[in-house]
C-alpha cells in the first residue's frame, strides 16, 4: 500500500471535485480517509438506475440527521445530478465529493453549475516520491504507475485489459465515437507521436479517417484525461516558433501497451518516448500536489532547436531537457543554451541516463533517478 501525497484540506468541510483518470485509486484515497462516508458509486447499476430516473432520489438516500461527507463517485455518468447536489449543498449545508474521470459531459452539462461551491483537486499515477524505496525506472519506464500494476502477476496483461476496458466503457458509454475501430487504429497510429509534434494530417491518413475525425478523437482523449496535449511556450518570443502542439499518453506504461511493437522496433524507439512521458507524469503531479502553480509547455523554434518541457508560473522558469543517453554530447544541450539566452532566468536541467551530476554552462545535468526523486526540490527551490 502506497502513501499518497496529495493533500485535501478534509477538515475545512468544503465540497471539491477530484479528478483523475480510471484507475488512479481515487475510490481507494476516499475510502481510506472517509471510510464511514455515505457512498454512492454510479458505475454501479442500482445506485444508477435509481438516479438517472429521478435526480431528485438522492434527497431520500441521504439519513435525516445525517452531516458528514457524501461521496458521489464517477459522477460524469450521470451530469445531470449535479442540479440537486447544488441545490443540497446550498439549502441544506450538505458537504459533497465528486469523482470523475471524464471532463466533457461535466463541462457541456453542469460543473459550473456548481458556482465556484466546489473545490477541484486531481489525482494522478503513483509518483518515484510515492513509491519510496521499491521504485525501480526500469520496471516505470515498462509497465507505469497506475496502482494496480503493482500487484499484478502480469502487469502487462492489465495494462492491455485496462486500455480495452476504458475504450469500451468510457467512449460507448459517453457515445463520443460510433466506430470503435477507427478510434482503436487511431490510439495505435496517436501512440507513434508520443512525445512528438501532432502531425493531425499525417495521423488522419495513416489511421484512414478524416482530419476532422482525428482532431476530434485527439479531444476525446485529452477529455477522458488519458491524453495531454501540451502547447508551445510563445511568452515574449524572440524567435519564429512553431506553432503545433505535443501529444502524451498520460502514463509510461499506457502508452507501451498502446503502442504495437515487433522485432523491428528497437528499445530506443520505445524508452525514448517512455522516458519523457515518465518525466511529464510526474511533473503533473507533483506540479498538482504541490500546488506550485506551473504551466507546462514545451519550446519549439522553426529552425529545430527544442527543449522539451518549460515550467512557468509563480515559482519561476524552468526548462528540462530529457535525454535517455548515458553520456552527454555538446548538442544536447544546445536547445538549452539557446533557450537560457533568449530567457536568462531560467533554472535549466537535462535529466539523463548516466549517473553523476554534472553543472555546464549554468545547466544541471542529473541523472534520471536523482531528478525524479528529488523533483519537489527542484520546482520549489528554497
């Protein structure tokens, strides 16, 4: 079992939303720190059926004399309820938590319903600080951080099943696509640009669907929150950059199961990619446990010079590069460089395979291990 490091203020009594792809262990979170909450869980039929029929059940499902918390979970099943979830909050000081692990029908139906009544918080795969000791990159950069894969016999397997499973319930439940097979060719031909600059038509064609179609599966993923697409940073530009964006699966180990291998493909073709997922999931979430307020980006200029992650926000400027390598060549640190000039505050740090620190030219070059383990000191510095 793993400590969790977010941190929910539970005793401010305050209604809040946490959000987090399937199988993250919010479910698990709440029940481990509420365990006598009223819980109502809408992936089930019966609490779900009595719902949807009448939003107004729920009133009758919770005891008189009854304060604590009300736990709704994956409540972007059934959007609608979130009328009465304000009106209770409002008329009746009744305290709510609300999962979800999709954004848009809460968005099209009713999250601002809620008026600012509620907090948002997210939950993200286990991090290297969470895991503690038994971290091991190599098992991260195969299999991810969901928690379950930790207590499988065969992590790949569920992997494979929770890729399958979150199409077939996610999508069809949702009907954000008729065609499954397109949208499966289409997660297969996404996962090549992992890390990469979205080529939309490019991925259309090779996926044989309209670009239309593929802009719109790449909006699916990112409101299912299983995808991330991260824009360029333009602040105060000083050179011509580019204008397209990145595509992420949020997960290493999503992202290889995804991903069709064969004898062909070589382990740089794949722990490449991994290796800057690994260095974005856990930016994300510490980026959110910490609240450090950062914006993530990445820098792209039309000549090819790149770094691929900036942080910008209320603690400052950073730029990471991240390179699987054991050793360090001058080239990979020239998008660094050039990004330092055109930026001088920047705090710039290529994180890297070999396993000595080593500081060029104002640049902090780390290895992988020892960045990650250390990440929250390096996006808050004292």
């Amino acid at each position: 079992m793993f400590k969790r490091i977010i941190h929910i203020p539970l005793k401010t009594r305050k209604s809040f939303f946490l959000f987090g792809p399937r199988g993250t262990g919010k479910t698990t979170w709440l029940r481990q720190h509420l365990p006598e909450a009223l819980f109502f869980n809408l992936l089930q039929s019966e609490p779900y059926n009595r719902m949807s029929s009448n939003p107004v059940l729920i009133r009758e499902m919770i005891p008189p004399h009854y304060s604590d918390w009300i736990i709704i979970d994956e409540i972007q099943s059934f959007p609608e309820l979130l009328n009465d979830v304000h009106d209770l909050i409002e008329s009746q000081k009744r305290i709510f938590i609300l999962t979800g692990s999709s954004a848009r029908k809460l968005r099209q139906k009713g999250i601002n319903l809620l008026a600012g009544r509620a907090l948002t918080y997210h939950l993200h795969p286990l991090t290297a600080k969470e895991q503690e000791n038994t971290w091991q990159i190599s098992q991260s950069l195969r299999y991810g951080h969901l928690p379950a894969r930790f207590s499988e016999h065969d992590p790949q397997k569920y992997l494979k099943d929770y890729v399958q499973t979150y199409i077939r319930e996610e999508v069809l439940q949702e009907s954000l696509t008729r065609n499954i097979g397109h949208l499966t060719r289409f997660l297969e031909v996404a996962s090549f640009s992992q890390g990469s600059v979205i080529n939309t038509s490019e991925i259309a064609r090779e996926s044989h669907i309209e670009r239309d179609t593929a802009e719109n599966y790449f909006s699916i993923l990112e409101d299912l929150l299983i995808g991330v697409c991260l824009p360029v940073f333009s602040r105060k530009a000083k050179r011509k950059l580019i204008r397209h964006q990145k595509f992420y699966f949020f997960d290493t180990g999503v992202f290889r199961a995804i991903r069709p291998t064969g004898p062909l493909d070589s382990d740089a073709e794949l722990d490449g990619p991994a290796m800057e997922t690994l260095v974005f999931q856990e930016l994300r979430a510490m980026n959110d446990y910490l609240e450090c307020g950062y914006q993530i980006y990445f820098w792209r200029t039309k000549n090819g010079l790149e770094v691929d992650f900036i942080l910008y926000g209320p603690e400052g400027l950073i730029a990471i590069e991240v390179k699987r390598s054991k050793h360090v060549h001058s080239k990979n640190l020239r998008g660094l460089k050039e990004f330092k000039k055109d930026y001088p505050p920047a705090r710039c740090y290529l994180f890297y395979g070999g396993s000595t620190p080593l500081y060029i030219d104002d640049i902090a070059v780390l290895p992988m291990e020892h960045a990650l383990r250390n990440l929250e000191q390096l996006l808050r510095p004292s």
